[in-house]
C-alpha cells in the first residue's frame, strides 16, 4: 500500500518534471523583450536539471516495480515575461512540496537512499525558486 502510493506520488513529480522540461523550452522560444536573449538562456539553463530529476524519477518508479508515465501535465501558457516567471515560480513552489511529501513516504518506507536523493532534488528546486523570486523582484 506505501509502495504503491509512493509510486503513484513519483509519477505525479515525473508527470511535473515533464512540464517543467516543455514549460522551460517553450518560454525560451517565445520570451520576447528587451531581456529575450537572458531570459532564453536562464531558462535553458534549468532544462538539464529537470531532465536529471525526470531520469531519476522514471528508473526510481521502474526499481519499485512501477510503470513511469509518458504524459506531462499541463503546461500553463503567458502572455510576457512576468507571467512566464510567476507560472514557474508557482510550479517550483509546488514542486518542493510535493518532494517533501515523497520524501516522508520514502522514510515510512523506509527507503532512506530515496530519502537522499529527494533532499539534493529539494534542494535544486530551492535553487530555482530563490533564483526566479530575485528576477521577479528585479521586474
């Protein structure tokens, strides 16, 4: 019962790791502005790490005996710049605590290694928030 919803948890984050990966593709393409060419990169720069934490998530759900989802959840459109960095500061923010939650399961599980590797997980996506919370106060 543990097991099964830790792994359904793991496929919501996979599922959000997805977006994330789309979400950062898709506003570097059509950031515009007079920040476009920094704002292209600050959010391709965040790609490989999502895609880490996606790996990670999808071989986590295999060795538990899951199935890792192939869809995405929604990615949220913007209108401007502003818009694009609140809708991922609000998905990092949501995302962080989603991996908290995965990490208290993985300790009543008792899968300490997961509860490691969600706290390097936690702490990447801490990075991200307290880097988009400095841009946005600078806009």
């Amino acid at each position: 019962m543990l097991k099964d919803q830790l792994i359904e948890g793991l496929n919501t984050d996979l599922a959000n790791e997805y977006q994330a990966i789309i979400t950062y593709i898709t506003y570097a393409s059509t950031v515009t502005g007079i920040y476009r060419e920094e704002m292209k990169e600050f959010f391709m720069r965040e790609v490989p790490d999502e895609l880490r934490h996606a790996e990670f998530l999808a071989n986590k759900i295999a060795a538990l005996g899951g199935q890792p989802t192939t869809v995405p959840a929604p990615v949220p459109p913007a209108r401007d710049l502003r818009e694009m960095l609140q809708n991922v500061l609000r998905a990092e923010e949501e995302t962080i605590e989603r991996y908290k939650q995965r990490r208290e399961q993985a300790e009543q599980l008792g899968d300490f290694g997961l509860v490691n590797d969600l706290e390097e997980i936690i702490s990447d996506e801490t990075k991200h928030k307290e880097a988009l919370e400095m841009i946005l106060r600078g806009l």
